[in-house]
C-alpha cells in the first residue's frame, strides 16, 4: 500500500510540472484521500510540497482548498503537525483571498489544532478566536462547539485547567442543545474531570466522570474506543484519590478491555498507566511499578508520548516512600519538556524569522549593525547624514518584529501562575522605568523593556505538578523550578537572533542576589550583569503586590519595606534607593495615555504594553464571548416578554444561552419596545432579516409569536 501512495505523489509531481492543473487537482485529492485512508505516506515531503502547489493553481478554488485542508489533517494525525500548521496557514489565506468563510473557518481549525499540537498556544488562541467570531456570526453551533472543544484541549494540555474548564463547558452546552454535535457530550464531561483531578479537586471530577460514563455507549468506532479507554482511565485516577482501590481496579480492568478492542498504542498505555496505579495502591507495588516502566520503555521505543506514564511513575514512587526515585522521573519529564519546548519555539522563530525576510527584503536574519551599515551604504540621509532618530526607529521595529512570536510564547509560559498574562509586561515597564531614572538612554531603556518580556520563557518546560503545587516545594522539586532560568537562557541563546543577548542575560540571571546567594550560579555583587539586576527589583517587587496561592498580596508600602530590608543582601543597594523613589513617584504623578486618560491602578499603568499583545487581545475576546452570555442572560431574564413564556425562569435562563450574539442584540432593542422596522435601521439590516430573527428568538425561549410579533407591528 505505501508504494502504492508513493506511486501516486511521483506521478502528482510529474503532472504538476507539466502544468496539467486539472489533471494534477484530480491526482492530489487520490493521493491525499489514499494517505487519510493507511495513516501513513512515504514520502510526507513530497505531498506537502505538492499540496502547497495547489494554492497556486487557477482551477476550482474550492477543491484546491478541501484537499489542501485534508493534507493538514492527514499530517496532524500521523504526527507531523509542522507540515500541518504550513499547510493550514496557506489554505486560510486562500479562503480569505476567494472569500469563502466556511473554508477560513475550518482551515482556522486545523491550524489551532495543529499550532498547539506544536507547542504554540498563542497561534492556536488566536486562530480560535477567529474561528469563534465566524461561527458566531454565521450561527454556525457545531463548528462553535468543536472550536470550543478544541480550544479547551490546547488549554488543558498547556496547564490552564480553570480556563480549560470553561471552554469545555461552553462546548458541552451546544452538545445539549444539538444533536449533530451531542456525541462529544461523553468526551467533554471526561476532559472536564482530568482538569479537575490536576486541580485536586476530587468531588467536581467525581461528578464529571459519573456524568461521562452516563452518556458513554458502546461503539466501532476507533476515536470513541479511544475515549472510552480514557474515561476508564481518569475514573481509575479519581478513584485512587478517593482511596476507593477496588473501584479503582474495576476502571482499570475496563480501560484494558477497550485498549484491546482499540488496538492502537496510546489506548494501550493508557490503559497500563491506569492499571499500574491502580495495582500500586492496591498493595501490588512490584506489579504495578513494572507495567508503568515496561510502558515508559515502550513510549520512548516507538517515540510516543509518555508525559502520562512519567506522572504515573512519580506518584507511584511517592507513594511507596521513594523520593529519590520520584524525582527522576521528575527530571526525566522536565528533560522531555525541555527538549519539546526548545523544537517548538526554535521552530516557530525559524519560520516567523523567515516569514520577515519575504515580507520585508530589509529585514532578513542579521543584527541592527548590518542593517544601519545598509541605511548608510544606501545613503539614506537627512541634511548630509542619518538622522538618528530615523535609525533607532528602524532599529527598534526590527527588534520588535524580530522578537513576536518569543514574546508571545513567553507570555504563555506565565499564564498558569498570571492568567493576565500582563506580569512580564509589568515587569518589563517597571524595569525601563528605573533604568531611565538611572540615565539609560531611550534607546538602551527600549531594547531592556521588550527583552525583559522574556525573561520566564524557561517555566514552559517545568512539570505542572511542580507548577501547579499549592504548598512548599521538596528540595528536589525547588531545584527543578530553580532550572527555568538555565532553560529560559539556552532558549533564548539559540534562537539565532543576534541581539537577545541581554534577555539571555536577564532569563540566566534575574534570581542571583547581591551577597551571592541566588541561583543558577551563584554570583555576587557586580558579577551579576546589570540588567540581571534592575530585573530582580521590578520581578521581586510585582510578584510581592500580588496575590498567590500560599499568600495574599503585599500592600505596596509593605511591598518597599521588604525591598529595602534587602538592600545589601537581595539587591544592590545603589539601586534601592532610586528604586523606592520610582515607586513613591508613580504613586503620586499617574502617567496619562495618549488620549490623556489617567490608569486606575499601578498595575493598569505598567501594564498597558499588554493591551496590545495580540495573544492577550485573543484570550479577551474569547472570554468576553463566555461573559457576553453570561450578562446577557441576566439581563433578558428580566425581560417582560418572558411572562408570556410558557417556560420555567430556570429552563428560561438556560433557552436564553441558545440565541445568538445577533439574536440577543436584537432582543435587547425588543424589549426597548423598538418595531422591526426600527431595529432594522439600528442595526444596519433588513425589515424581513429583523423579522426572521425576532420570530426565531420567539421559538427558542416558548414566547407566543403571534402575540409578540402583533405587538411590534408585524402583520
């Protein structure tokens, strides 16, 4: 069969070249539907080569474009999601170009999926709230459902369990209010219920689960299969929380009977994983402790995932007393996690780095120095010579554009300790604030605020349950948080971009202290590069005046009293005393915007370099879409309409969730008393579109229609 496939992508070469377009369209559909069909293509290289060309074709748009999304699917599940994301990138382009929204919306699809299968969130939380905008305005529900499913899977696999939660919800609602998209119900209830087992929320994932095996049925299906062997799976793990060992060892056994039926490799070492924990608390440590490590040898032999065989392992030795055991396996995930976050990122600055260098010819992969020597050599000038200004302008765009796509995995890496995402940017003004009072040029202040947005890009690769822990960290579990800084700085070394150099410096070295007792190395007092330094105050500074955990926030003046308790020892002391000044400034002078609007709060004023993070600007839309229900619930409810309703005020609150961001604003002007006429003229739309909406809204919340519609004026 795969000779057969290779057969097929050769011959599409050769037809492609011969510029038979039609021809080659009919080739490529038979050589992707026959690689979607065995899983697996020889030559993966050739067909993304081949599938790109079909954007250049000047045949049926449409065809072009479905075969060049089954290529991308085709990639993602037979585990090249690189050449999935380059496929999906092309495809969304095109559909924007013939203005087809069905097909942005599901190439927006397959590059989320395929962004955060590559380790980029951001670029999968940005395509998703494409995605979502389109299916809201279209009242397209089952492409919202599967967005918010999709999004919620990106969101759990990167630690934000909480947020993961509420997109699961959200799909899950459509799933009970459609029936073409009612079979994930079983799936999502499950996903919900492993958010909260990393919550350590036990009862919440209970009831999950419970509500998850309701809804599952028996089934042929491999990808239902799979999420039985799952559902058994986190049962199992729930179970074992709850010290119900024999119920743990029931769902265990059922994941190994739906493994078997499944026959593929990650159902199988689900199901051992399950049946190992199960076996160790059980009292069969040997046992058990031998399926995870047969587990674990096979995943690294067949370069599968084994993230959940490691967080076996470590609980599994904790359990039985052996820490030291525990946290090899600890280092052996935070290795894994290192390796996968340095490809990742590596990766996607290669191809943003590369992007800049065909946009722009004057910005290709090379330092500020090669570019102002071109500017001069072009003689570019302004009264007989460069004009600085000009020069550090350019300069300052290049390092910006060149630094994107970093600083927004960056800032990811920070969302599960700061779901703002506004910390490092907090940081990064506070710190350019000081380095200006301390006579830093503009130029020297810019460049130290936009790398110092860098500076925890290591915690990506830190274990989330190190992460997550609501407690005080082992010694051994310190130390591995303490390797953030070594990762964040080899990250930043290797991403060929000349002029990170100082936010190398920042990631490495931010947690030395003056007397010589931080980390990684240990140095002292001007041994520590200066940056490093500036950093620690603003980094120690944000993280006291806000809230964690295991504390809640410092006031501010508490916050610069323990400042300067540190002077000498934490801090260079001739930086404390500008520092304290800063602060009592910012206090009292707030520093008016643009507009000439003053910020509410320090925070607000620190952090409005976040506010254009398009990362940021994502997350917000999508939960002003989850908060947007939310209000607009609140505010129907009252609505005198719903008297009329033949609906309890309970069924009525859950009806209102059905209607559209459309519909709702339509029903806001209704119960305004506006005619559709009117509404029509305030929304920019047609009397009859008006009128089919009103009618619709009318059916989803059991209003009487003829009563209402009289009452606006409609024959």
């Amino acid at each position: 069969m795969n000779a057969r496939t290779a057969s097929m992508t050769g011959q599409l070469k050769i037809t492609i070249t011969q510029g038979l377009q039609r021809t080659a369209l009919d080739q490529a559909e038979q050589a992707i539907s026959r690689a979607l069909q065995i899983g697996t293509c020889p030559d993966a290289n050739v067909l993304l080569e081949t599938a790109l060309e079909l954007a250049t074709f000047d045949v049926d748009k449409k065809r072009q474009l479905k075969s060049m999304l089954d290529a991308a699917r085709f990639f993602y599940i037979s585990g090249n999601p690189e050449f999935g994301l380059t496929l999906s990138i092309r495809a969304r382009e095109l559909a924007v170009e013939i203005q087809d929204e069905t097909s942005v919306g599901a190439a927006l699809t397959v590059l989320g999926v395929c962004a955060a299968d590559t380790g980029n969130l951001p670029m999968a939380m940005e395509a998703y709230s494409e995605a979502l905008s389109l299916a809201q305005k279209n009242d397209d529900f089952v492409r919202e459902g599967k967005t918010w499913h999709n999004l919620g899977t990106a969101l759990m696999y990167s630690g934000l369990y909480r947020e993961a939660i509420e997109s699961f919800n959200r799909a899950l609602f459509i799933a009970n209010s459609l029936q073409d998209f009612a079979s994930v119900a079983a799936p999502l209830h499950t996903n919900i219920a492993l958010c909260f087992l990393h919550l350590d929320e036990i009862s919440q994932g209970l009831t999950a689960i419970n509500k998850a095996a309701e809804l599952s049925h028996e089934s042929t299906d491999t990808n239902s299969i799979l999420d039985r062997v799952l559902m058994e799976g986190n049962f199992t793990r729930l179970l074992i929380e709850l010290e119900d060992f024999d119920g743990a060892l029931v769902h265990a056994k059922a994941a190994r009977h739906f493994a078997l039926i499944a026959r593929s490799t990650r159902a199988d070492i689900f199901a051992s994983v399950a049946e190992g924990l199960a076996e160790i608390f059980s009292g069969h440590a040997d046992v058990g402790i031998s399926r995870l490590t047969a587990s674990l040898q096979r995943g690294i032999a067949l370069k599968v995932t084994i993230r959940e065989v490691l967080v076996a392992l470590v609980k599994a030795h904790e359990h039985i007393g052996q820490h030291d055991k525990a946290l090899e396996y600890l280092n052996m995930m935070l290795e894994q996690q290192r390796k996968t976050q340095a490809a990742n990122v590596l990766q996607h600055v290669k191809r943003h780095l590369e992007q800049l260098h065909v946009a722009d010819k004057d910005s290709p992969i090379e330092d500020a120095s090669q570019i102002i020597k071109k500017l001069l050599t072009r003689a570019e000038v302004f009264e007989g010579r460069v004009a600085k200004s000009e020069l550090q302008k350019r300069d300052q765009q290049l390092f910006v554009a060149r630094v994107e796509v970093m600083e927004r995995l960056a800032v990811a890496a920070t969302l599960c300790e700061d779901r703002s995402g506004e910390r490092v940017y907090r940081v990064g003004r506070l710190a350019s604030l000081l380095a200006h009072m301390l006579g830093e040029d503009d130029h020297a202040v810019f460049r130290l605020e936009v790398a110092t947005r860098l500076y925890d890009i290591g915690k990506g690769s830190i274990p989330d349950s190190v992460r997550h822990k609501l407690g005080a960290y082992t010694p051994g579990e310190y130390g591995l948080m303490k390797m953030h800084t070594v990762i964040g700085a080899e990250l930043l070394a290797k991403s060929e971009i000349a002029e990170l150099q100082m936010a190398e410096q920042i990631a490495r070295y931010h947690h030395e202290r003056w007397d010589g007792s931080g980390y990684p190395e240990g140095l002292k007092g001007n041994a520590i590069p200066p940056p490093a330094r500036v950093v620690a105050l603003a980094d120690v500074f944000d993280a006291l005046t806000h809230q964690r955990p295991y504390r809640d926030a410092f006031t501010i003046d508490a916050a610069i009293e323990e400042i300067s308790k540190a002077s000498g020892t934490q801090f260079e002391p001739r930086l404390v005393e500008p520092f304290i000044k800063l602060i009592q400034l910012l206090r009292r002078e707030q520093i008016a915007d643009e507009h000439g609007n003053l910020p509410a709060n320090l925070d607000d004023l620190l952090g409005q370099s976040a506010k254009a993070s398009p990362l940021l600007m994502a997350r917000q839309k999508i939960w002003a879409s989850i908060d947007s229900v939310a209000k607009a619930k609140q505010a129907l409810l009252g609505s005198p309409l719903l008297k009329s309703s033949s609906a309890s005020s309970d069924k009525s609150a859950k009806l209102i969730e059905t209607l559209t961001p459309t519909e709702r604003e339509v029903f806001k002007w209704v119960q305004l008393g506006k005619t559709n006429p009117e509404i029509a003229q305030i929304l920019g739309s047609k009397t009859a579109t008006i009128k089919t909406h009103v009618q619709r809204i009318y059916r989803k919340l059991g209003i009487n229609t003829r009563v209402g519609l009289a009452r606006l004026g409609v024959e």
